[in-house]
C-alpha cells in the first residue's frame, strides 16, 4: 500500500505565487486577502488503532469549518468538527492508513491508523428499571458492549448519558436532566443497539412539609415531586425511623409520625427510579400540650381568659390559641399557665392550643362568648382638646381599629383599647355632648351622661424663651381670659405679677428671687376654665455681663481681654464668637476671658454664650497694622524733615509714635499715606519704627542715617533685616 506524502505547497505559498506577477502589471488585493490564515496542525489522534466504525478524534489546531478529511484518498465526513478537534468514524471495509485535514490545496497528516479485526454488534437484552428519573441510575443489560466506559457510546434521544461503569454484558448509566421518554441508543465500534423505551419520571423533591412541629401520632403532610402514586412505592423516614404512610399521590405524601417517636429529624424520601431526597430542616417531634381548665367559662371579646395544664412553654411566640377559627392574642404564658383574649368574631365553641407547632389539642369544655356593647361610664367627666378620656364598658373589640367613637358627631381618636376601656382623646372642634362607641361587626352603645368640653388656656409661646430674674416675659397662647382679676400666673409654685392680658398675650415680670437658675414651666390659672401648662421650660440663666474689652481694638493676633463677670470657668463650655466666627479661650475664670483676634477676623460683636447663662455681648474694632513703604530722605542731621510713606497712619496724630532706632521723634503731621517727622536729638543710625495705637506697628526697610552718628542698635524685638510690616 502506498501511503501519501506531505503536500508540499501551503496555502501561504499559493498565494505568494500568485501575487508574483510582473512590475508592469496593476495589481489589486482584497484587504481580506492580504492577511494569510495560520496553518493547521494535528498533533495526535485517539485511539490509533480499531476496527472499521471506530470514531477516531483528530487532535491538533487552526481546524476550518470548510475542512476536508480523507483516509487514504477517501473523504470521511466528520462527526463532530471545532478548531481543536474532529471526529471521524473509520470507514467501511477500509485498510491501515493515515488521516489527512486538507484546506484548499494545503494539508497535513496524521501517524499511521492502525486497522484491527471488527468487534462484534451490541446486543439489548433489557433495561431496569423501566423507569427512572434524572441523576437516577440505568443498567443496561446484553452482550458485546465495549469493556471500557468511553468504548461506549449512550445515549437517550440526542442527550448523552454517562456511563459509570462498562462490562461485555452491563453498562451501568445515568440519565441526564432534561431527558424525556424513549429508547436508549447504545453504540460501540461494533454498531449500535437500541433498548426498550425508557420511562423517564420527575426526580423526587419534597418542597415543604407541614406542620413543621408534631407530636407522636400526628399527621404530617409532604408536598414535592417524583412520588409513587401508590404508598408502597415510596418509603419515608424520620432521621432513620420508617413511618407509616396513610395516603399517597405524585406531589403529596400522608403520614403519620410513630406512636412511640420521642425525637426529631430530617425526613427522607425514597422513591424506586426516582431518587432519595432529605429535607434541609428537620421535623421537631415533642409531646403534646395538656389543657386541664379554662377560666372563666364566658367572657366578651376583649376578655382575658386563663389556661390551666402542662407544657406550654415560656415562649408568647410559640403559642398559637384559636377559639374556632379565630386566632386570639396571647398575653402572657408559663410552662403551666397561659392568658390570652377573647378574640373579636369569634362564636362560643371549643378553643384549640398548640405549642410551637405541635398539637391543636381542644379545651374540655365550650367557652360562650358575650358579644353585648355598652359604655359604663367614662373619666374625668369633663376635659379640654387634647386630654385623654377613659371610657369604661363591655364589648369593645381588643383590634385598635375596630373601635370608633364620637362626641356628639366629631370623631375622637381611639388611643388604647384594654378588655373593657377605651381611651381616646379630645378632639379639635368637639362640643359638649354624648359619647357613642361603636364596635366593627358588634353594633354601637351611647353613654346616658353628657361629657363636657372645657376651653382650658393654652400656652403656645414664651418671648424670650429664657432670661435672669426680672427679666420680661410675654406667654402668647389662646383662651386666655380678658379679664385680669380672673387670671392666675405661676412660675414653677411661685406667683408673678401680671402687667397686662389679652385673649393672646399675657406680660409678666419674672421676680428677682426666690427661683434658682435651671429650667422652669409657666402655668396660667384661669377661674371657671382650669389651668393650662406651657409645654415649655423658660429657662432662668445666671447673670452674665461684659463690663470692658482691654483693647476695644486690634489687629489679627492681638491679645484681648474680656472683663465682666457671671463668665463660666470651664473654657470648654463657653460659646465665644468676633462677628459670628467662633473663637477658643485661651484663659477664662469668672471675671476675665482671654482670646487672640484670629486670621480673617473682623470688626463686630465680642459674644460669650454659654449654656444656663445670660448671653453677653460688646463691640470690638479689628483694626489694620501700619506699612512703611519709604522713608526720605534716607539720610539727615538732628532736627532734620523727615517723610515717611506708606499706608494705614490714621489721621490721629496723637495715636502714632516714631522712633529712629531707639529714640522717639516728633510727629508733626499724619494722613493715611504719610507722616512728617523731625529727627531728634541723641538720634543715632537705625530703622525708622511707626507705632499706630491699637493696629500695631511697621519699620523701613533700611537704616535711616544720621548724619555723624554710628549705628544704632535696633529695638527689642526688632530684626534690623526684616522686610516691612504688612
């Protein structure tokens, strides 16, 4: 047999050919063209020897989707193709060879196939189970099947399956999500079989179980998928404890939790083909409560009712009391006690307890439920808008909404409901009238007393809100009365006296003793319509007051002292402000405070603001240093004209000093820009200094020179080389 060389012109060779054409000649390429494709590969194929129907899988890289595949000369079409891979099945009555990918005119071969003796066809002697749901497993019976699971090739319709574990006579499979019913395919280099058609079923699945608690004896109920119809066809467990199954469907399954179980568990489902499926959560097996008694025999809705017996927790939670159908609230319980109220609606009959799921277990006897609406009477008997009334009778529902009252015809709002009160509140545009209490479902009772609706007076506002003693202070309100012989006004319990009232305002003067500082309330008493509260504290400050400021002016950094007194000791509670920005203390006791004008400062009110004190105030003027631009001349005797220009001199000769060096010169004239001087006597060479009262102070830049002197030393604190002063 001849085998076929190695081709030996590659498609990239094809096309440099092609583009050798002569100079002389126009020549156009398609950008496609331009680019040459990376040749294909095979690296290896698997498995490199097997009868004729083998399926042979060519391994390598650049594979086209228009490739050819030949073995011998002979174009195999290929089962499966991708760029890395293509499967081919070895062709009939064909002889050892080698595979060849081709790609137009270029191609590449494989290492030599090796061809073997044809294994005999598969046969299907049967399946089982004949049904069976997905992830479930298969056995596939017969003969002739490959010994190695990938010599074998199953599936079920299009879907492949895997096959856990191959013999000549068994395969063992799994049938795969989204398989439906039908025939097992099941081919091998020797052919292919087909089984009978296999039922493919629900996998089993329980979605939830009710209830989640239950005592021995109880029911419970699986809802979920992949049951057996039949109750034989599916075995339930309690952890590993088998139950008895009453009834049984594909989504729902009955039992009964054993007589004798005294634990809990997971519960599992098996079901033949189907699977096995444990529930996440376990059921809680517990005994059941005990009800010994019910006190009282009767009640209305709304009353409170006693259970009496065992095993009833701690938890208000866990207990779930129904009196028929209707759920009641449960107010307190202890492991042999338990209060709950009758609930609204509900009809006489047995009640039914359970405990954190476990029971219903009945009362032993019925409860007869009083369903009569009545008002019993109400307190006070009178009151303003606002206050809050009592109204006592029967029959009211415990659920807040359910209940409506009126005055007269003007809703009031219901506050609270207890078993037998109502409380409600006076509401705005109420007059004396008849209270009327109706129940949803219950009919409606009125009272046979009128209540009577008072106009107490009400404090809305206090001006100032806070002050020292004496201070004035306006109470601004509503009904307050004209007349002043018949108003009241208190302080905490002292008296004040009353300067003026109208129906708005009352002014009064708070006493200068007998009040300590701290927060206080205002009451106004007014005869023949009671007292009203003000809602507010006014707050009595300690005095405080500012006497001086030590400068009243200064420039930013200057050092400013506040004397007053009534000042807090705690520089951490004081409030200090220059003009609205806030400044930190740098001292404080009870009649100084210390502060430093800060950057960006500017003229307006020094204000101490503390807490519990009086709030005080006082101007303060931040002011601009002096600038010396020039001095001239720069030289001259004693007695000598002396200019300095610059900026921010004042106009008050009287506020600016000169010095050369040391000593002080005259001032004889002073603008904004410029002051006239007369160098004095004993004046030695030195800077020229401008001291401005309360903006500080600026020298020249250099020495000014007399003339016959020698140097001065420069003033304290001066640097005899510093830039001017800005």
């Amino acid at each position: 047999m001849t085998l076929r060389a190695t081709p030996r012109i590659s498609g990239i060779s094809v096309l440099l050919a092609t583009l050798a054409v002569s100079s002389s000649a126009a020549v156009t390429v398609a950008p496609s063209v331009a680019v040459a494709q990376a040749r294909a590969m095979i690296e290896h194929i698997s498995p490199t020897s097997g009868p004729p129907g083998t399926r042979v899988t060519i391994t390598g890289r650049n594979f086209r989707s228009t490739a050819q595949v030949l073995f011998n000369d002979r174009a195999v079409e290929p089962a499966e193709r991708r760029p890395e891979r293509i499967v081919v099945v070895v062709p009939a009555n064909a002889q050892p060879g080698r595979f060849v990918v081709r790609h137009g005119t270029d191609e590449v071969e494989s290492e030599v196939f090796r061809i073997t003796e044809a294994a005999p066809a598969p046969r299907v002697t049967g399946i089982e189970p004949g049904s069976a749901a997905p992830g479930s497993e298969v056995v596939i019976r017969g003969e002739n099947f490959g010994a190695r699971p990938t010599d074998n090739n199953v599936r079920i319709g299009a879907l492949p399956m895997i096959v856990r574990n191959a013999e000549p006579t068994t395969l063992r499979v799994i049938v795969p999500d989204g398989a439906r019913t039908g025939t097992i395919t099941v081919r091998t280099s020797g052919g292919e079989a087909t089984t009978p058609a296999l039922t493919v079923a629900d996998r089993v699945g329980i979605r939830e179980f009710s209830p989640t608690a239950a005592a021995p004896g109880q029911r419970v109920i699986l809802r979920g998928t992949g049951f057996g119809a039949d109750a034989q066809a599916n075995r339930v467990t309690i952890g590993t404890r088998p139950v008895r199954i009453l009834r049984a469907s594909t989504t729902e399954i009955e039992f009964e939790v054993p007589r004798d179980q005294t634990q809990g568990g997971t519960i599992s489902v098996i079901v033949p083909g189907a699977g096995r499926f444990e529930t996440g959560a376990s059921l809680r097996v517990a005994p059941a409560p005990v009800v010994a008694s019910v006190e009282p025999a009767q009640g209305a809705p709304g009353a409170r009712i006693t259970f009496r017996g065992e095993r009833f927790g701690s938890d208000p939670g866990a207990l779930r009391v129904l009196l028929g159908e209707t759920v009641a609230r449960v107010v307190s319980v202890t492991p042999d006690t338990a209060v709950v109220e009758v609930p609204r609606g509900a009809g006489s009959g047995r009640w039914h307890l359970s405990v954190g799921g476990i029971g219903p277990v009945d009362s032993p006897t019925d409860f007869r439920v009083l369903e009569a609406v009545a008002i019993a009477g109400f307190t006070p008997g009178a009151g303003d808008v606002g206050d809050r009334i009592s109204i006592q009778g029967t029959g009211f529902s415990p659920t807040l909404a359910e209940n409506t009252v009126r005055i007269g015809q003007v809703p009031a709002r219901v506050v609270s409901v207890g078993g037998r009160e109502l409380v409600v509140e006076v509401p705005e545009g109420a007059r004396s009238g008849q209270f009327t209490v109706a129940v949803a479902g219950n009919g409606e009772a009125r009272a046979r007393q009128p209540f009577m609706v008072t106009l107490r007076p009400r404090i809305t506002a206090l001006d100032p809100p806070a002050g020292i003693l004496g201070t004035r202070v306006t109470l601004r309100g509503q009904n307050f009365p004209a007349d002043r012989a018949l108003v009241q006004v208190r302080l905490n319990d002292v008296d004040l006296p009353v300067e003026s009232v109208t129906r708005e305002a009352i002014v009064v003067t708070v006493p200068t003793q007998g009040l300590q500082p701290g927060p206080a309330r205002f009451s106004i008493v007014a005869r023949l319509q009671g007292t009203g509260r003000a809602p507010m504290d006014w707050v009595v400050l300690v005095p405080s007051r500012i006497t001086a400021l030590e400068p009243a002016a200064g420039p930013v950094g200057s050092r400013v002292t506040i004397r007053g007194e009534g000042f807090e000791t705690d520089a951490r509670r004081v409030n200090l402000t220059l003009n609205g920005q806030a400044i930190r203390p740098t001292s404080v006791s009870t009649t100084a405070i210390e502060f430093t004008v800060p950057r960006n400062g500017t003229s307006g009110e020094v204000a101490i603001e503390t807490e519990g004190r009086q709030r005080a105030v006082s101007p303060f003027r931040v002011t601009v240093p002096p600038v010396v631009n020039g001095v001239a001349p720069a030289q001259g005797a004693v007695g000598a004209r002396l200019t300095i220009n610059g900026n921010n001199f004042g106009v008050d000769a009287a506020a600016v000093t000169v010095h050369i060096g040391t000593t002080q010169a005259t001032v004889s004239v002073v603008t904004p820009r410029q002051i006239i001087a007369q160098v004095p006597e004993g004046a030695l060479t030195g800077r020229v200094i401008v001291r401005v009262r309360d903006q500080g102070e600026a020298q020249s830049a250099r020495d000014f020179r007399v003339s016959g002197s020698p140097r001065a030393t420069p003033a304290a604190g001066a640097d005899a080389g510093a830039p001017d002063a800005r």
